[in-house]
C-alpha cells in the first residue's frame, strides 16, 4: 500500500496539533506536581525511569518496527507472532529489574529504589500484553485515531498522578501513577481495533523475519539509550539528588522538540518512506523535500523562539526551589536543534530498510559523551556537563548524514541553510530581548564573568 502525500501531510497536522495539547497537559502536570512534590522525588524518579528504559531499549529487537515496515503484519499468523514475543520479552524485562532492583539503591545509596523499583517495572508485564492495534494504526497511517487515542491516555494518566499526588505527596504517587497509567493503556489497547484478538502463537518463519530485520535495532536501541541517558545516570552519582530533579525537569522540557520529531517520523514520515520501496528515489525525494523544507521551516523559527523564552518559562511556571533551571534550560535547547535533524532523517534512511545508520549516529554520540562528560564535569562543574550534553547531538547527526549521502537520499543543504536559519535567529531575538532591558537567557549562567571563572 502506498502513502499519498496529501496523507502524508494531514498526519503531520494531526499529530504535530495533537503532540501540543499533549504537551501543555504534561506541562500542567509536571508544574502541579513539582509544588506537591519536593526536587529530590524527582531526582530518585528519574533514575528509576531511566533504568527501565534502558533495559527495555537494550532487550529491543523491533518488533514495533517490524509491524510498521513489515508486509505481512496485518496477518494473524504475523501479529501474534509478534505479540508473543512482545509478552516473553516483558516477562523476561520484569526479572531483571527484580534482580537487579539491590544493587542499584546499593550503587546510588537510596534504599527505597530496592522497593520502588521491581513495583514500577511491572507496568512492562502490562504492556507486554498490550494489543498491538497501535502500531497496526500506524502501520495504516490512522494517525487521527491514534493520536486522539494517547491524548485521552495522557489525560486520564496525569489526573490520576496529580490525585495521588495529592493523597500522599511522596514518591508512591508517582509509582502508583506508572501503574495506574499501565493499566489503563492495556485496556485501551484493545479497544482500539476491536476485530484484532491475540493469542499466544510463535511461527518460525515470521520470527525468524523479526529478528533478522531487528538485529540492527537491537543494536542501535542499545546505543540509543545509552547516549541519551548517560548522562542521567552519570550526574545521579556525582550531583546531589536535588539538583538531579531540576535537570531532569530542564531536561524533560529541552526534549519536547526532539521527541515531536522522533513522534513524527515514527508515526508519519517512517511509515510514508517505507510504503514508498518500490518507487524510484528520485521521485521520492521530489515529493520528500518541499514537505521536509516546510516542516523545518515553521520547526526553526518555533526552536529559535524556545531558546530565547526559555528561561522565562522557567521563571514563570516554577517555584524558587527550581530556578537553577533557568541557565540549564536554555543550553540544552541549542543543542537539541541537531537532534531535530538526527530524528527526521534517521526515520527516512530506517524506511529506506536501512536501520544500521541509526546505530552508528547513536554509537558515535555515545562516544562522544563516554569522553566529554566525564572531563568537563571535572573541569567546570554542572555547567560544563550541560555543555557536553547539548553539543553531543551535533555528532549524532554526522553519521546518518554520511549514511543518506551513501543511498543518494541526502538532504545537507537544506538542513545547512535551515541551521544558518535558526542560529541567526535566535541571536537576532536575544539582541532584541537585551535592548528591551530583559538581559538575555544566559544571564544566569553560574560564571564569574568577572575572574572568568566556572562554578562548581
């Protein structure tokens, strides 16, 4: 089945208006919940929720993608395949965390994570039984369905944190919150496309078909997590727990762009470039690029407003405990524009059936980070971890760069000129917020312009 562009377009509409109501409600959320809840519950969440992604990327083997790229995947045999394996793999993911629940409160001295942790990653069993509707959605480019559907998750999960927030501010809100969440994920899953029924069923040829295509996503999950939340659970060591929670909190809005255009190439652009294999490139791509150019149009001018109002958000919507986000904030926002452009060719060059690209951008970051972080953490406190941070996506989006070139699907000057684009014009609204009397977002970095000196 092949994907007009009309289609391609409204999906991107969809969900790009659908990722904004989603976003201003997790935004409400977070800003209730940090008045309910002291900076260091966050801290020790964040490293929770970190764990559990990470071993759920790392056990990754693309059976969602394999839906999505796959041409049998509306086939019963194929689907319950797929879903079997989804169901042994959280299974399995559950023991681990279980196992492995001691050794991390032991390694971060938290003794609650010994408890905190095994209850929270049962929400994995939940979505191991989850119906695979979703990515059948996707795979069909349903997108308003599907959007509309994890709004109304992202509703009823956050009204239920924020109750148990309130019932008892500690960090059992926000594990009863994760369950809660699953839960009702599970049960919605099946509502979604009520004809599809699971069960358990393993056929060797199909999952022979999901491994084999899945063996670079394996590997590029991996390091995927790895160089995004490195630097999580290298800061959880080495900061106190309080300053983690608020740059968890500077992290997790800095993201919101990045992970708009991760949502958008999963659920529109990867779909549309897969269902295009059998089309000449050249056409493709003729019918790719002005959309692309659109999309990072109205992305750049947005991205370059975000960094010069960052600090105000910050100001605005959150409490004096958290105002260290002020300076952090606006740093990693720079940095995430290349992520912006990692995103949206990797979803191109993984519907051109070529995943291992990904897993190089991804190694490389890690790489990159693995030597950087540590080094500049020593050198110039925080400050100098936040720099690595932020700076780390730009080597991230030099190898699928290299990667499109290779499949003469490129699209670097674009992307160049969109850059040049976004730089000047943050630069631009920084030098008009300065001569309005308002400073600019990096008045409060914690130097010592003075002496020149950093502050650790």
């Amino acid at each position: 089945m092949t994907i007009s562009t009309r289609t391609l377009f409204s999906g991107t509409v969809w969900t790009i208006g659908i990722y904004g109501l989603s976003t201003g409600l997790r935004t409400a959320t977070n800003i209730v919940l940090a008045r309910l809840l002291a900076p260091d519950i966050f801290g020790t969440m964040l490293i929770v929720y970190t764990f559990r992604m990470g071993i759920e990327l790392i056990s990754d083997v693309g059976i969602n993608q394999n839906i999505v790229y796959n041409e049998h995947a509306d086939e019963p045999e194929f689907y319950n395949t797929a879903w079997s394996l989804q169901l042994l793999r959280s299974i399995a993911l559950w023991f681990v965390f279980i196992a492995a629940a001691l050794p991390i409160a032991r390694f971060y001295q938290i003794p609650v994570l010994a408890v905190v942790i095994p209850i929270t990653s049962f929400s994995l069993v939940l979505s191991g039984l989850s119906s695979l509707s979703k990515f059948l959605l996707q795979k069909r480019m349903q997108v308003v369905r599907l959007n509309v559907y994890e709004l109304i998750l992202g509703f009823i999960g956050s009204a239920a944190i924020l109750l148990f927030a309130y019932l008892t501010p500690t960090i059992w809100a926000m594990v009863y919150g994760t369950i809660f969440s699953s839960v009702v994920s599970l049960i919605g899953s099946y509502l979604l496309l009520p004809e599809i029924r699971h069960r358990f069923y393993i056929s060797k040829r199909y999952s022979k078909e999901i491994l084999s295509f899945g063996k670079w996503i394996f590997v590029s999950s991996i390091v995927f997590f790895l160089s995004m939340y490195v630097d999580r659970l290298y800061l959880g060591k080495v900061i106190p727990l309080e300053l983690l929670g608020i740059y968890g909190i500077a992290r997790s809005i800095s993201d919101l762009s990045g992970n708009l255009t991760m949502r958008l190439g999963n659920i529109v652009l990867f779909p549309f470039v897969a269902s295009h294999a059998q089309t000449a490139r050249s056409k493709l791509y003729g019918e790719l690029a002005p959309l692309r150019a659109k999309f990072l149009l109205v992305a750049a001018l947005g991205f370059a407003l975000f960094v010069a109002s960052a600090d105000f958000a910050i100001r605005l919507l959150y409490d004096q405990r958290y105002q260290s986000a002020t300076w952090i904030l606006p740093l990693l926002v720079l940095g995430s524009w290349f992520s912006i452009l990692a995103y949206v060719n990797e979803a191109i060059v993984l519907g051109l059936g070529k995943p291992s690209y990904g897993a190089a951008s991804n190694g490389t970051k890690l790489a990159i980070l693995v030597i950087s972080l540590p080094l500049m953490v020593g050198y110039f406190g925080v400050l100098g971890g936040v720099l690595a941070i932020s700076l780390s996506d730009l080597a991230r989006y030099v190898p699928i760069l290299i990667g499109q070139r290779r499949e003469r699907f490129s699209f670097g000057m674009q992307d160049l000129l969109f850059t040049i684009l976004v730089f000047a014009t943050t630069a631009l609204l920084e030098y008009l917020r300065w001569m309005s009397g308002f400073g600019t977002s990096f008045d409060t970095l914690p130097i010592d312009w003075s002496h020149l000196t950093f502050l650790k």
